[in-house]
C-alpha cells in the first residue's frame, strides 16, 4: 500500500481517533490504527473493542491496500513534520516509511489480519442536527454515575420518539433531564431506546463541535451497537445492558414554592462559601427566605463562610443542604442568565431549571438533599 495525503488532513483525523484508541492494553493491536487506502480516500479505524472509530480523507493513492502502525505514536511524529505532503508506504513485514521534505522515516506495524472487525452500520433511526444532539449530552453527562459497579448509570438514556428526542443521566443523588422537540432534533423515523456509554458521548462531542453549525448526525442501532455518523466520520460503541431507573417516578410533579435567581450571581456566591465545605461530602446548607438566598458553608479544619443573594421567592423559611459541586455542575451547563430553583419542603428533592422566555426545550435537574 502506498498514498500521499496532507499533513493537515492526516493530523485532524489521527486526533479525532486518539481518545477511542486503547492506551494501556494487555492487546497490542488495539493501539495501532488501522489505514485502508482505495479509490481517492484513506479511512482510519480505530478501536479499544467497545468504542470505535472510523475517519477518512482525501489522499493520492498509489497501491491500494492496508496496514497498522501504532496510532499514539504515528500522531506525535507527523504533528512534527513540515506543513505539507505526507508519503506512506507499507512494506511486506508490515513496517511504513514515511516520507515528507527531507524526513525519511521507518515505524514498526502489524499485520491488517490481527485488526478487529467493526460491525455495519444499520438503517437509521433518525437524523439530529449535531449541536442539539452536543447540548444535550452538555447538560446530562456531569450527572452520570462515576462507580464502575453501578454499571447502569455509567451512561445516559436516549430515546427517539416521533415528537422528539430525550436524553436522562442519573447517579443515584441527582438527576438530569433534556428533552428536545422534533422542529430541533432533525428526522426521527423509529421509536427507540439505548444506554449510550459517557466515553462514546464525550468523542461525540468531539465529532459535533468539528461538524460546524450546519452539521447533522445519523443516528442507527442495533442489538448490541450504537452508530452515529457524522458527515464522513462514524462513531459505534457496545450498548450499556441493564435496565435504567424509572426516571419519570423521580422528576416531581409539583411544586409549592418557587426562587427566581441570577445565575452569575447565585453561582458565584456558591463557589465562594463551597471553598469552606467538607473537602469529602462538599455539603453547603441554602437557606430560601422572602426576597433573599443564603447559603453556608463551616468547617473545623477550615474555617466559615456565608453569602446572600437576593430572589424572587415568596413563601416560608427553609434550610435545606445540597452538595454544592451538583448545584454548580448545572450552573455552569446552562447558557441562560437565571434560574429557577423549586421547591416542596426541607426533606424533598430540589428541582432546578433555567428561567427565561426564550427556552426552546426541557431541561431539568433534579438534586436530592443532604442531611448536615
């Protein structure tokens, strides 16, 4: 196999695969990317057997063919060269050289055959713009369980339905809810559910926000995989099994008092006294009172802190602790100048959601108190 491509293109690519390629693996392959050339194209296919990867871009191709070099280390050496072309050549015992300006260099792979077969993608299941599908992932994935053992909340919920899409992360102590309507979400064409894994979410990201504003994702699935594709980039992964939590039975139903704050201000004052909590629970106690919040902070080893800010709230005193990192996980996912923070009593969960007209779809986060 032999090719020229641009340094550039080869470089986006390579980075685009780098966070799904296996780092510390008992299987050597797993950190080789996997080149193919034919016709006018290279593809990059990269996998650690439960997320995969597959890129191509646009290359002179010489010899068709295809080979695996080590993909860390193939990144590293190209990033280097002069912008420019980029000559590949993979000899019989699997080794590239590489050629570019007046570099000449030699990098050990392994044979095509040992490579993972990645599965096909189905027909899909509906088409999302890539920035509604990157927001939601932005406003659930802090609420995704971080225990291993907790094997069903190590991902979020996605559900496609004809009116639109949700998606739901939980960690036992807290809940994130987004839903977004069909006239945002794009095409859906089947009723479907699937856990999708937090790493496949983060690369998704990472494949909407290189799609530009205009970009879509083609989402299918399939027993045990998920694919989204994303103009000529295709992302699958092995879906969580197990079943989610009724997410429905924990959002409340009703709410009998309500606070009105401005974000910058409530959150601000949060991260303030929070540097005074329990470095390990990170418990602040928030005090609603008619037209002002309070929150607190003490510590033996560190000493007390104490804010107030004001807010449209009209209703009872109460005292309730939260940890503070969830309050501000969600202060900091919302782009909207203020929020609501609902409320029933001292000993029920705390609703928060952004306030404003201009909100085009559901978003709700659901925190649950903390004795202090």
């Amino acid at each position: 196999m032999e090719f020229t491509v641009g340094k550039a293109e080869l470089v986006r690519e390579l980075s685009l695969s780098q966070g799904v390629v296996e780092k510390k693996t008992t299987i050597p392959i797993l950190s080789n990317v996997l080149l193919e050339a034919a016709g006018e194209r290279i593809t990059l296919t990269a996998t650690d057997l439960e997320l995969g990867i597959r890129c191509s871009c646009p290359a002179r191709v010489k010899k068709e063919g295809a080979g695996t070099v080590p993909a860390r280390k193939l990144l590293d050496y190209v990033r280097l060269l002069p912008e420019g072309d980029v000559n590949m050549k993979f000899l019989e015992n699997h080794w590239a050289n590489i050629t570019a300006g007046r570099s000449r260099t030699r990098i050990a792979g392994m044979s095509r055959e040992s490579f993972p077969e990645l599965p096909q993608m189905p027909e899909r299941i509906a088409e999302i713009p890539a920035r509604t599908l990157a927001s939601m992932i932005a406003r659930t994935s802090f609420a995704i369980s971080m225990e291993e053992s907790r094997f069903t909340l190590n991902g979020a919920l996605l559900l496609t339905r004809p009116e639109g899409l949700t998606m739901v992360a939980t960690d036992g102590h807290r809940l994130a809810f987004v839903q977004a309507s069909i006239a945002d979400s794009g095409q859906v064409e089947q009723q479907f559910q699937a856990l999708v894994p937090k790493k496949a979410m983060a690369e998704l990201v990472k494949l909407s926000d290189d799609a530009g504003p205009d970009g879509k994702v083609v989402f299918a699935g399939d027993d045990n995989h998920l694919f989204f594709q994303v103009g000529h980039r295709l992302l699958m992964t092995r879906k969580l099994t197990g079943t989610f939590p009724d997410y429905a039975r924990v959002l409340p139903k009703d709410h009998q008092f309500s606070a009105k704050l401005q974000k910058d201000e409530i959150r601000s004052a949060i991260e303030r006294v929070a540097q005074f909590a329990d470095e390990r629970s990170r418990a602040i106690r928030v005090q609603f009172a008619p037209g002002e919040v309070k929150v607190f902070s003490s510590s033996v080893e560190m000493g007390e802190s104490e804010e107030s800010v004001n807010t449209e709230y009209e209703g009872p005193t109460l005292e309730i602790g939260f940890n503070a990192q969830y309050l501000l996980d969600f202060l900091r996912a919302i782009p909207q100048d203020h929020v609501s923070f609902e409320l029933k009593d001292q000993k029920s969960a705390g609703e928060m959601r952004p306030a404003g007209d201009n909100i085009a779809d559901q978003y709700r986060y659901v925190v649950m108190p903390m004795r202090i």
